[in-house]
C-alpha cells in the first residue's frame, strides 16, 4: 500500500489502541463512537463540495485539497472503527480498474 | 505515492483527456460539469453512512468497503476535474501527521 | 397543520397505502425500503447546498427551491416510513421558539 | 401558509435584521455567511439518516424528529440569507401535487 496511507494507518491503529480520548483525537472518536465517526464524514462531505464549488470560482484548490484530507482521514477512522481499513478499498479500486497494484497484492498473498 | 492510487490517477488523466462520454463513465462525468461530480460524492457519501450504520449491525464490511471505493473515486474525479489530485491529499496528510512519506516527497522535489 | 402540508402527508399516506410501484413514485420508494429513501435524502441535501452556492453567485432561487422542495418532500416519505410526519417536526419546532402554534395544538389536545 | 411556518419565518427575519451575532444564534449564522449556513445544513441532513437507521432499529422517532426539525430550520434560515421562504418551498410543492393550497394562494393574489 501507499507508504503515506500505510503509515496513517498505523498511526491510528495506535491511537485507537491508547484509547486516551483527553490525548487524541482519534482516539477521542473512537470514544464517542460510530455516530460521531459518521457525522464527521458527512460534515467533511459537505465542506468538501463547498470548497469545490469555491474552487470552480476562484481556481485555488488549496482549501479544497484540506477539506478533500479532512474527508478521507475521517472515512480511514471510520474503516478502522469497523474492523476494515483503507488497504481493502485500495483492492477494490484495483479490481475495479484491472490495475496492477493487485497482481502485486495477489502475489503477495500467493506468498503466505 | 501509492502504486494504486498513481496508477488509478493516471487511468483517470487517460479517460478525461479522451473526452469520449459515451465510451467511459469518467469522460461523461467531466462532460456534465462539476455540478454532477459533487452530486456523486454527496451521493456516494451518503451512501457510505449507510452502509457503515448496516455494517455496525452485521458486522459484515464488503459493502461499505465498496461505498467507500466509490466517495474515494468520485473524490478523485473531483479533484482531476478542478486540477488537482490525490498526490496533494496525501502530501497534506502526511504534513498534518508529520509522516515519512513528506521526506520522501521532499527528497524527490530535491533531485528536480 | 398548514393546508398544503396537511393536504400533500394525506397525498403521501394514500400513496403509500395503495402501495402499487408502478403508478407511483410514493408507493415505489416505500417499496425499495429505508436505504434508498435515505439515499433520496442525501442526493436532495446535497443538490440544495450546490443550488444554493449558485443561487449565491446568480442571485436567483427558482432552482434552489425546486431542490428544498425535493429535500423537504423525501424527508416527509421518510417520516412517513418510520411511523411519524410533519406535524411532529412542525410540533418541535414551535417548542424551541415558543410559538403560539404550540397552544394551538395544546388546546386542540385539551378537547380531545 | 402553515401558522408555524409563517410565525417561524416571522422570527427568523426579526433575529436576522437585529444583526447582533452574540445574542441569537440566527443573527450569528447570518454573520458567519452562507459557507457557514450550509455547512450547517450539510451537517443536519447527516445526522437526520443516521437517526433515521437508528430509528429503524429502535421503532423510537423522537431524536429523528428533532434532527428533522433541525434541518428544516437551518434550511430556512438558508433560504432566508438568499432571500428566498418557505412559502415559496409550499407552493412549489403544492404545484407538483396539485394541492388546492395553491388554489387558496391564487385566491390571495387576486384579492391583492
């Protein structure tokens, strides 16, 4: 997988695990459990459509790129919370689009 | 960046420079405009709440690993749409989390 | 309760009732069930946030009504699925702002 | 109109003119600009579905309701910052259903 998703992805496996909602965010969603989880992905939805419509205008796509993350972060913890992860919706991209990444990954699994 | 996601955007780039809607799905969303790229997300978003709700209750994730695909990919199309992509995403998460992949990418703008 | 609300949840209530799918759009979107009427919620919201963002650079709001209309009529199927209508919504809202159409109600309940 | 819906709408406008953000929460929205409203309505819409499958689990409609009612509100104080009311939401409902609420407002206009 991607070093950047994979390394998030360790991240918040941590930051579940610690389980010290005072300490992280993460780990204070968690916390609050799965309603919240999805109440940030449909909150970072609707800001992400707002900055694009914003974008269309102004033709800056910085604010966009930080709402398009938030969103992303947001539906990783929310994969997390439910016992999945990003690696699984990577495969499914890849099988959807015939790419290579997941002969890769069928080769890794041959190896087991 | 992540071989699926490098892969994935360039497939995109392909589909959108092509510009044949009738052919791919991709080239008919950047035909219609921006307007219908942010109704697939909101959908799509939408769709992922659902599935996640439904999952917390089988505890089955294949369909919400599937919704998910979907907001990931439509983000995308989004993005490409507006001249941006997902290598400004995870460049983003990566400096939000201080992980090695913005090392990496540093290392890469150096040898420019 | 307004006449044109009070009118079109009778509307709503005889078409779900009659429950034939094909001769009505109602009776069809009881039939798929809970999900696709929420998916109908999400797509409507989402389309009356984008109506809206035009609305702001156009200054016109036919299109953005036509999409509040949308959002407020799936949520009245929804209401109606789940047992309840929008005499319920219309109930709290007159709590919160203390408004009089609460002792209206509250004398209609006095004569019951 | 609806009493409750016309005497809310009557409030909504008064908070909206006395433009005092710190000491009602409409004149704050109205402030705060449209991006805000949206986020708002965005953010009322998701926890209107979640609440909705909570509901279906639970058979309980209280929390749906308010949620409902939430994203009523904030979409009429959206229609509000854009110049635009409820009214004109009724009425295109009453068009599409041929509800006789038109008929009524047809009558209002001639008297005029």
């Amino acid at each position: 997988m991607n070093e950047v998703l994979a390394e998030l992805t360790k991240v918040l496996e941590e930051r579940k695990q610690k389980g010290e909602p005072d300490s992280s965010y993460v780990a204070s969603l968690h916390h609050k459990g799965l309603n919240k989880i999805l109440e940030k992905v449909g909150e970072e939805a609707t800001e992400t459509i707002i900055a694009a419509k914003d974008a269309e205008r102004s033709g800056r796509t910085d604010l966009l790129v930080c709402e398009t993350a938030d969103l992303w972060f947001h539906s990783m913890v929310m994969l997390s919370h439910l016992g999945s992860g990003p690696q699984e919706v990577l495969d499914e991209l890849a099988r959807r689009f015939n790419l290579s990444g997941l002969e890769e990954k069928a080769s890794r699994l041959d190896k087991k």
